[in-house]
C-alpha cells in the first residue's frame, strides 16, 4: 500500500491539509438523528471503544461491538466490558454484515490487518469510521468504494470522554470525511451526529480531514507534546544534581513543576504561564526561551519534513516489523534514567515555587509550543488543527508526567507517539548540549529572583509582553479556549 | 446552660480511673475568622481525663472547624494542649474522621463522576477495601486481626473485595470508622458519625464506641444525633463562637417553627405529566460479575404518588435509584418503563433526566467543586454537573428567586466547595427542585442538615408535592421525613421485602422498629 498522502498532487496535498472549520453550535441541531435506528458496531472494546460506545447509547443510538474470536473465547477483558454492560457482543461474521457503522477503535498497528478482515464482510454502502487517520493516510489503506469513511478523534483519553459525557458536557473533537470514500455524500452528517453522540459538540468540534489530522498529531506529539518534555525533564534533574541541588527536590521539581506550570497553560495559553513569573524572571525566560527555538528549529523541521514526506512512518513501520527493536530499546532506556529512578523526595514545594525556581521549563515550554506551533503552521496545518495539537495538548500530557514520571507517559500514549518522542529525544539532548552548560541554578532548582534586583528595563518589558501576547498562538488559543471554557475543571489522563 | 469559660463542677456517674481530674486537652482564647465573620471568639474548652464529648448545634457554628483546630488541621490563633498518657498502649495521636470521604484512583488523581460505579470496567481504577486496610495496618502498626471484629460487626467483611469507587456513602462512612476504631487513638474526634448508617449499624456503631471508650479511648463526637453511647458524659454546643455546656442529652428536642417563607410562584405550578406510569420495572435484575445486586425487581410509579424506599445500607436502594434517573448501563437489558416509554427505545439519557430532579450522597460528593452556588443551582435546568450555557433571563431570574428564598443570597457568587457541607447541601436542593420537575428523587437529602435546616426542607418538600408532583424519597431517619409520603418500598439483599401503603406516619416507625429488630 502506498502512502496515501505521496499519491496526492501538490494541489490536493494543500488543500486537505487545510481542512479547518471550526464549527458553529447550530451546525449540531439536528442532534444525532443522522444515526438514528442504525446499527452502530464498534470494533474493539477498549479506552475509546468502551466510553465511546457508553457515551453513544446514552444518547439514544444502537450500539454493539465485534471483537476477534480469541477475544470472545478467551473472555478477555474488552469482552468482559461490553457485555458486562449489557451490550451485544459478537464475532464479525455475525455482526458486521448488518451493521451501518462500523467504527474501528482498535490500537493503530492493527488497523491493516483488523481492516483487511471486516472489510469483506461490510454491507453495500455502509460507513466505516476510525479515531485517528493513520492507517488511511499512512499505510495508504483502500477502502472499498461504496463504503463511506469518517473519522471522529476526540482530544482526550477514554476515560474523560465518558466523564465529560456523564456531566453533560464534552471533549474536543475532531471530525473528518475521507474525500475518497463519501459516495453518497452522508458522512459529514454521520460524523456530525457521531460527534454529538459522544458529547464532543459541546467542547467544539473542528472540522478537519484525514491529512491535517494524521500530520499535526505525529507533529505534535513527537516535539513538544512528549519529546520535548521529556528531554527538558531529563536535562533539568541532570542540571540540579550536576550542581549539587537534593535530588529528591530535583525529582520532585521536575515531576510535578511540568504540570503546575502548563496549567497556568490551558487557562490562558502561553501569556499566562509568564505572567506567573516576576518580571526578571519573564525576561529572562523569553530570552532563553529565544535562544532555545534558534537550536531547535532545524530539528523540529526535519520531524515536520519526515512526516510530510512519509519518512517518520516508514522507518517507524519498519521498526514494527522488526519486532519494535529499537522501540524497546529507547523504552528499557528511558526507564534507566536517573530521573526516573530517583523517587521524589518528601519535601513541600508551593505553587509558585513550581515557577520561581524551575524558569527553565517555563522557557522550554514556550520554545517548544511556539515553534511546533510556527513549524505546522508554515507546512500548511492550519492555525486551529495546530493550536489543538501542540498548545492544547501539552497540559494533558504533562498531567501523565505528573502521576508516575516519563515512564507513565509513554505508557498511556500511542505507540507512535512513542516511538517518535524518543525519537526527538535522541537527537535534541545533544542538540542542547552547549546550551546546558551555561545554565545555573538560578533557572533550575533555585528561587530566579533570590538575590537579583526587582527592577527592569520598561521598554524590554512591553516589547517582551508584546511578542508574547500577540503571537498567534495566543490568538487562536482565546478563541479556542473560549468554547472550552468548561474545560476548566477537566483533571485530565 | 452554662458557660465554660469558667471552671465548674459536674456530676457524673462513672466511675473513673486513675488520672481523673486532669486535664487531657486544654483549650484557650481560641480565634477563627473566616471571611470577615468570626467563627471561634476566645473560646476556651477543658477535657479531663475520662470525658467524653458530644458537641452538637446548628450547621455552620463553628463545630467542624474547633474540631480540626483541636487536631491541628485548621490554622487558629490561641492554644490547643494535648496532654497524652505516655504510659499508655494506645498511640499518643488525636485523630479527626471527617464527615466526608476521600479517595485516589491507584494512580493518585481523583477525577471521578458518580455514575461511575455503576459502570463495569475491567481495569481497576481504584484500590480494593482489603488493600486499603492492609496498607493503613501497615502505615499504622496494626494487627489485621483486631480489624476482622469491627468488620464484622458493622457488616462490612462481605465488602472486602469491592473497589472503593463501588461503595456508597454509608459504606465509606463504615470504612472511616473501621480505620479510626481499628487504631485507637487516644482522642477520637467523629464529625457526623451516623450519617448513611441504617439502624442495625447505627447500634453497633455504638457498642464499639463504648468498647473502645473503656480501653481508654477519649471521644468527641459531632452530631446532632439522640442515640449516642452510653460512654458520652459531657455536652457541649457552640453559641456565637463560644463553647456552652449544656446540662443533658435533650439537646434538639425542640420543634422549630414552621418555615413562613412564601414559596417562588414557579414552583407552584403543577406538572405536566406526559404519562400516568412514571416508573415501571418488570423483574428486574442487576449483577457485577456473581454478585447480584438486584434480584426480580417489580415495582411501579404513577404520576403524583409519594414513595418512601427504605432498606439497610447495601441493599440496593442506589442501584434502584440510578435505574430510573438514566444512569445506570444495566438498564438497558432490563424490562424498564420510565415515563411511558420503554428504556432503550432511542431515548437519551438527557431525555429522561429533563423530567427528574435528583440529589444523592454520592451526587454531592462528586459534584463539580468549581462552580459557584449560583452556577451549581443554575446547572439543575440542563441536569449537569456544573454550567455550561448561558441562561435565559427568565430561567436565571427563577436562579435569584430560589436562592433568595433558600436564604443564599450573599453567598451566591461563592464557589460551592468553600461551604461548609451543610450548606453545599442547601445548594444542591435548590438545584434538584429548580426545574419543577415532575419527579423528585432525594436519596438522603438531608444529610449534613441540622434539625431545622432538614425540618423546613421536609415542610418544602410537603408543599410541593401538594401541588401533585411525584416524589421518592430514602431516608433511614424516622423522625425526620416528609408528611406527605403514602406508600413504602424497602428492598433487603436486592430483594422486594416490603410494598405497602403508610396510613400515618407514626405506623411506620413502630413497624420500621419491628423491621431492624427482625434484621438483628
Ligand atoms: N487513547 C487515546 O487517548 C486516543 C485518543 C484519540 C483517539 N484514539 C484512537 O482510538 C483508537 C483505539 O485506541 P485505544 O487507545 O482505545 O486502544 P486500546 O485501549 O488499546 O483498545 C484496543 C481494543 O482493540 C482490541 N484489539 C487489539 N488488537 C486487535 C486485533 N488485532 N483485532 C481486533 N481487535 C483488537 C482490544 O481487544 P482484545 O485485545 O481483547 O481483542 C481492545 O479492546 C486508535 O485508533 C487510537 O489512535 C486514542
Ligand atoms: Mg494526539
């Protein structure tokens, strides 16, 4: 199979790369009567394809799930959580022939072989739907020609999914229609309907297409969501303790500052994680933080052309049929390092200690949105599918950090994600080795301020606010927030 | 009543042992504030050896907070002395059971929706009872043998497997105490012990108490309760941020006046029922696993009858509750009736919940913290938890009218979390009554209530339901429930044990007296 992106003209490649529309509350009127007394059968009974199917029947639509033979037989856990909510649950054979839906929410290495399978056994003019666009436009999956393809990806773990449904809310959602695959011209209604479904048009939905989604998820997740993180939390414990700070405080500091810090990030993007700073700390924070996206640009490119070009998934395919050699050699890796291994130690750090004394990350952070942010931007991802992939996102991932370390996180995200953040791992912790030698306490590990006199330069500071408040991130990101408002209190993955 | 600040003789028919006469907590010029109001004025308060406490009085005097002050988890001014026994077996520690519970997920975060225990998920959110109490034994030295008798005695050793996240209220209420009576701590401080206990656990709760009390257990306990151990000997209530004694137990016994407050016109229009059949279940059955939870269940509502659903803790009153209120992901393979329609037929679970006004121990507990009070009881017109939309001016007006009329006025903007529990409560009934829905389900409404917060609740609840709405309403108090119930429910192991119809209140509370001694 090729790669579907690859067989597009230049044309086409802009054009569904620019997919982007952030739909209005009347656009979900209709409720969920396009799926109505139709047979929904969703494909594996996991994190998304349990809270999703939940979230579905309550609102009213008819939901079963298929799972693989071993599954049924050996009564596996996802069988054991279909059917022990009461719903129907069968082998392919039996239910796909009827249904009208099927939604695909197996794990995304399987999806060829999961695809290969039900395929044959859909009914004329069915719709086939998925929650990530890799398998289509990565491996370049062909679907049948009478089938309809959506794809519905909420912005959050399972989990939350359900938890925003059941208050009455939602999550952000991203809904697509494969150009290829809309014979009849239904799948947008579908996937709208599917959207409302799950509660997702409450949070916003953002029209999108297989392309932007697949192209700014790799983006985001390989640099700043989990790359970035992960090398800044490794550079920084190295720091503390190369410098003779408590390990323990270090362990904590980096464990839970990222968090702390990233949720000043989701209530007012980027201005309000500096805000927290004092006003010598913000200058300073914004100049290293420039320094920083100086270093940083060529490699956030290259990840950027790699999955423009397909690269990232072919070398990372390749690692899959190679019984994930170097995946688990990264994984065994990042388990042996000292941050991991050291427990955080039993000490009281404050919240704004969390940002008087880790400025570091704080400058990482920005470097890190604003230039995965510019880089998508400047391939051609619109503004709002790259906000939602770098800005948005980072918090959430950074909550995965706080509960058990770099270990946890890996653990819940995709393997792609993974395998990519290692990825950039690998090549920014040299990257930034001369950057690292000039960075002392006073940016990791201790209060920035202690010591320094309080005042600063007026015009450095407008000009510094300036740059920060009217990038376009920010812009994008009040615009964005504002429909998630009730975001607020999401305690996320 | 006298006051404390003085010293005073008292009599008292135990008999004591050594040490009698000195003092084991002393308390002076104790100062609170909290937001301008003074909570604690130069309070004093002396505990001698051998004395146990009951302090009681109305919600938001202050109780909660001397309490925590004693144990060091609220910040005051003045001083607290604990003089610990150094001679004794049991640990040198005072410890505080709070009247609300708390637990983490195994990863150590806490985002959960109250519906979630009805939801069957293979993956273990949360710890098991066993590993719980294993890991407090351990933490605190303790011999897990010691713990076996008070689970059994207050019927919790069948709950030892069950996540924490499957328990009710009353049940985590039992597990706070199992710890606290399992530890013995030299001061015992309880903080509503009795709230979600049946009647059964509400008297062995009490012989614990006393059993642990003559070990040399010194006890507070904080309620507004008349069943009290027979160990408790001194009375106290706090009156303007002052601690007065008060001579005996006929503390609450007065009636409070009737609630004169007219009631906002909207909710005195009648319903609208769409169907006479509100409610009907034919054999109904819910099971996790082996364990079934609700065994053959048939039951039926017509539109305005007033049920009361009563039941030991665990029999499954929730489980039955969550049924109708669209909650529960059993329903649907379940021969279920609600509002005329059969549950499953294309019906959302928002298409259900747009008739019903709800509260619950469990709702409350996991309900959204960061709302305000305004935005909590605004919430009740969508049925979520938390505000999501703009009002319109018509609703949001109906919003002032009913916090006014709850007396919530200058609290309006406050967030719901920084209120004492008594009156988080009083919002979130505001919320369950807000839409003048046509049934009303209150699962123990007035927990956390004083004796004239819940008697006015009861006198509105009465009025409401004059104007023809339906009601279901659990509540394990006989004392303290509306006039207008009619028919009675009350489910033992899963089971129908009781359908019948209450002719007068004081009829139910002699049978419900014969029904607890039959449990026993
Ligand atoms: N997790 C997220 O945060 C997130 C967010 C948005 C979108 N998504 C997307 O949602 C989809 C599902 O992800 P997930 O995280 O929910 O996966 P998951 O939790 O790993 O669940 C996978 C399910 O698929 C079944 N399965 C595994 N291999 C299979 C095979 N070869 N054939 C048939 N069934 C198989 C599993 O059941 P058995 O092993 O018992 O058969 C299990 O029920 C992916 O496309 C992902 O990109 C995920
Ligand atoms: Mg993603």
């Amino acid at each position: 199979m090729a790669n579907y992106f690859n067989t597009l003209p230049l044309r086409e490649k802009l054009n569904q790369l620019g997919v982007c529309d952030f739909m209005d509350s009347s656009e979900f009127l209709d409720g969920v009567n396009a799926l109505k007394g139709k047979k929904l059968v969703i494909v594996g009974c996991g994190a998304q394809g349990l809270n999703q199917g939940l979230n579905l029947r309550d609102s009213g639509l008819d939901v079963s799930y298929t799972l693989r033979k071993e599954a049924i037989e050996g009564k596996r856990d996802s069988w054991k959580n279909a059917t022990e909510n009461n719903f129907t649950v069968g082998t392919y054979e039996e239910l796909i022939p009827n249904a009208d839906v099927v939604i695909n929410l197996t794990p995304d290495k399987q999806h060829t072989a999961v695809v290969k399978s039900i395929m044959p056994l859909m009914k004329e003019g069915a719709t086939l739907s998925y929650s990530h666009g890799f398998n289509i436009v990565e491996e370049g999956m062909q679907i049948r020609k009478d089938l309809t393809v959506i794809m519905v990806a909420p912005k959050c773990p399972g989990s939350e999914v359900r938890a925003e449904y059941v208050r009455g809310f939602g999550v952000p959602t991203l809904i697509a229609v494969h150009p290829e695959n809309d014979p009849q011209g239904k799948g947008l209604a579908q996937a709208k309907a599917y959207a409302v479904g799950t509660g997702g048009h409450r949070a916003g939905v953002l029209k999108s297409s297989f392309v932007a989604e697949v192209k700014s998820d790799l983006m985001g997740e390989q640099t700043i969501l989990c790359g970035l993180l992960q090398t800044g939390s490794i550079l920084s414990f190295d720091k503390m303790v190369e410098k003779g700070i408590d390990a323990g405080y270090a362990s904590k500091l980096v464990q839970y500052g990222v968090e702390v810090i990233t949720e000043a990030l989701k209530q007012g993007g980027i201005t309000a994680m500096m805000d927290r700073l004092s006003n010598p700390a913000k200058i300073k924070a914004f100049e290293i933080s420039e320094e920083l996206k100086d270093i940083m640009r060529p490699l956030f490119q290259k990840h950027q052309d790699d999955i423009m070009s397909g690269e990232f998934s072919r070398i990372m395919m390749e690692d899959w049929a190679n019984g994930d050699q170097n995946l688990l050699a990264w994984r065994a890796e990042t388990g042996e390092t000292a941050f991991e291994k050291t427990p955080a130690g039993d000490v009281k750090i404050n919240e704004q200690e969390y940002f008087d004394n880790y400025t570091l990350m704080v400058a990482f952070v920005r470097a890190g949105v604003e230039l995965a942010f510019e880089t998508m931007v400047q391939a051609g991802i619109k503004p709002e599918s790259a906000y939602y992939e770098s800005l948005h996102e980072t918090p959430l991932i950074a909550n995965t950090i706080a509960r058990k370390k770099l270990f946890e996180m890996n653990r819940v995200i995709s393997d792609t994600a993974e395998y990519g953040c290692y990825l950039f791992d690998q090549a920014c912790k040299p990257l930034l080795g001369d950057f690292m030698k000039k960075v002392t306490t006073d940016l990791v590990g201790k209060n920035f301020n202690e010591g320094k006199d309080a005042g600063v330069d007026n015009r450095t500071l407008i000009a510094v606010n300036d740059a920060i408040r009217t990038h376009q991130v920010e812009q994008v990101g009040a615009v964005l927030r504002k429909a998630m408002t009730a975001m607020k209190t999401i305690k996320t993955a | 009543m006298k006051n404390l600040n003085n010293e005073q003789s008292h009599n008292n028919s135990l008999s004591f042992g050594e040490g009698w006469g000195e003092a084991f907590v002393s308390i002076s010029t104790l100062n609170l504030k909290y937001q301008h109001k003074l909570v604690l004025k130069d309070l004093h308060w002396t505990i001698l050896k051998g004395e146990n406490w009951l302090l009681s009085g109305i919600s938001g005097s202050g109780k909660t907070a001397l309490a925590k002050a004693i144990v060091g988890l609220q910040s005051v001014s003045g001083e607290v002395k604990i003089n610990f026994n150094t001679e004794s077996l049991l640990p040198a520690k005072a410890l505080f059971v709070e009247s609300w519970y708390q637990f983490k997920n195994v990863e150590g975060v806490a985002n959960f929706y109250y519906q979630q225990r009805y939801t069957s998920v293979q993956a273990k959110e949360t710890l098991t009872v066993n590993a719980e109490l294993m890991s407090y034994g351990k933490e605190n030295n303790l011999a897990f043998a010691d713990a076996e008798p008070i689970l059994k005695a207050l019927g919790f050793s069948a709950l030892k497997n069950s996540q924490l996240i499957e328990l009710s209220s009353g049940e985590h209420k039992k597990l706070q105490l199992v710890k606290a009576l399992w530890l013995k701590p030299q001061l015992l401080i309880i903080d509503q012990p009795y709230t979600g206990l049946d009647a059964a656990s509400r008297k062995h709760l009490n012989v614990l108490l006393d059993d642990v009390s003559a070990e040399g257990v010194q006890l507070i306990l904080i309620c507004n309760d008349a069943e009290l151990p027979f160990c408790i000997n001194r009375f106290a209530t706090i009156e303007a941020g002052e601690l007065v004694e008060m001579n005996s137990r006929e503390i609450a016994s007065a009636l409070p006046e009737k609630y004169e407050r007219e009631i906002p016109d909207f909710l005195k229009e009648s319903p609208v029922y769409s169907s006479n059949n509100i409610v009907k279940m034919v054999d109904v059955n819910i099971s996790y696993g082996e364990k079934q939870v609700l065994n053959n269940i048939n039951w039926e509502v017509k539109a305005g009858e007033k049920w009361l659903l009563q039941g030991p803790n665990g029999s499954g009153k929730s489980t039955l509750l969550s049924l109708i209120n669209g909650d529960h992901p059993q329903s649907y393979a379940n021969t279920l009736y609600l509002f005329g329609n059969k549950r499953g037929s294309g019906e959302s679970i928002w298409d259900i919940k747009q008739h019903i006004g709800l509260i619950s121990p469990e709702f409350h507990w996991y309900f959204d913290a960061s709302s305000t009070v305004w935005e909590s009881i605004a919430s009740g017109f969508y049925d979520t938890v938390g505000l999501f939309q703009h009002l319109p001016f018509s609703k949001s007006a109906q919003v002032d009218e009913l916090v006014a009329y709850f007396g919530l006025t200058e609290n309006k903007n406050e967030l719901l979390s920084a209120l004492p529990l008594g009156k988080q409560r009083m919002v979130l009934l505001a919320r369950t009554i807000i839409k003048n829905p046509e049934l009303l389900i209150l699962d123990e409404p007035c927990q956390g209530l004083d004796l004239q917060q819940t008697q006015h609740f009861n006198q509105l609840v009465d009025e409401l339901c004059s104007n023809g709405m339906t009601l279901i309403y659990v509540g394990h108090f006989e004392s303290l429930l509306p006039n207008c119930l009619e028919k009675r429910i009350v489910l033992e192991n899963g089971k129908v044990k009781v359908i019948e119809r209450i002719l007068e209140k004081n009829s139910i509370i002699e049978k419900e007296n014969y029904s607890t001694l039959v449990e026993q």
